[in-house]
C-alpha cells in the first residue's frame, strides 16, 4: 500500500461530483492519475443525496501535484478567490487546455486567460513566460505585454503577447 503523502495539497470542495470532476481532470492531463477513492460508509455525516457507496474523497494526481476532491454536499461553492494556473510552452497547449477545461463551463467567466469549467473551478492558462515579460526591466516593454494581455477577450494569443513585446 502506498502511503505516501505531499506535504500540502489542494482540497477541492464539491456537491457530489468528486469523482467524476477528477475522472475529468486526469483525462485532460497527461501526467496524471486517480490514487485512492475512499468511499462513504454507513457512518457518515447527513449530507443530501450522499449514500453509502458513493466517494467521500477522491485523492488525484495531475502533473505531479496532489489534488484531494470532497464530497461535502452543497453549502460551499468555488468562486474566483482561487484558480490554478497551468502554465503552457506553445499556443497549440494554451489551445488544448482552454479547449478541454472551458468546455460546458461559465463562458461568462472567460477573460483575459481565466476560465471557470463546468464544475465551477477556476483556471488560468497562460504562456508559461508571461511572468519574464511581465517583469523585463524595460517599463514600456512591460505596459505593451499588459495592455495587450488586457485586450485579451478570452484565451491568450502568445503571438500577440510577443509583437507588444518586441515592438520598437
């Protein structure tokens, strides 16, 4: 039995959909797997529509990082106060991610990168240099790339983060 665990990980806090946002999620990245599902039991607190059988917590894996989604019943919600942020090499993966994770979600909450999937978690998918362009000593280069970045309607396109940034 592995019994290894991270030190910090996310708990993500759902209705009753535990299992399926995680089945989700590990279809979408390629490194990533579903650990361990414990399941309610007869001993449980009353929580609507949560039976015997159905996952209490369904401990998961994408690229590495260690996510934990709950079953707790529909008192909490996600809001945007968190997201993750998946940082991406190229358009095709900024592309790929916005794609999968946006699809059946809030299009209403799509803006500048971020997008709200069809559980309600938020996401960010950038260009995984944005924070070196954000950051370059050169103050005009670093409103360019902002105010294109805050142009940005929807998804991030790379090509016109780099013509602000490389504009003379």
């Amino acid at each position: 039995m592995e019994n290894k665990i991270q030190k910090i990980s996310a708990n993500l806090w759902f209705d009753k959909q535990a299992e399926e946002a995680a089945e989700f999620y590990t279809t979408i990245f390629h490194h990533s797997k579903i650990r361990r599902i414990i399941r309610y039991g007869k001993e449980r607190h009353k929580i609507d529509g949560i039976t015997e059988g159905t996952a209490m917590t369904v401990e998961f894996e994408l690229e590495g990082q260690t996510f934990v989604a709950l079953n707790g019943g529909p008192q909490f919600k996600f809001n945007e106060a968190i997201s993750f942020i998946v940082n991406c090499e190229t358009q095709t993966e900024i592309d790929y991610y916005w794609g999968k994770l946006s699809e059946g979600g809030d299009e209403k909450a799509q803006v500048c990168g971020w997008l709200k999937d069809k559980y309600g978690v938020s996401w960010q998918i950038v260009p995984s240099n944005l924070n070196i362009l954000l950051s370059d000593p050169n103050p005009r280069k670093t409103d360019r790339v902002m105010k294109a970045l805050l142009q940005t309607e929807k998804k991030i396109d790379m090509d016109a983060l780099m013509r602000a940034y490389e504009e003379e």
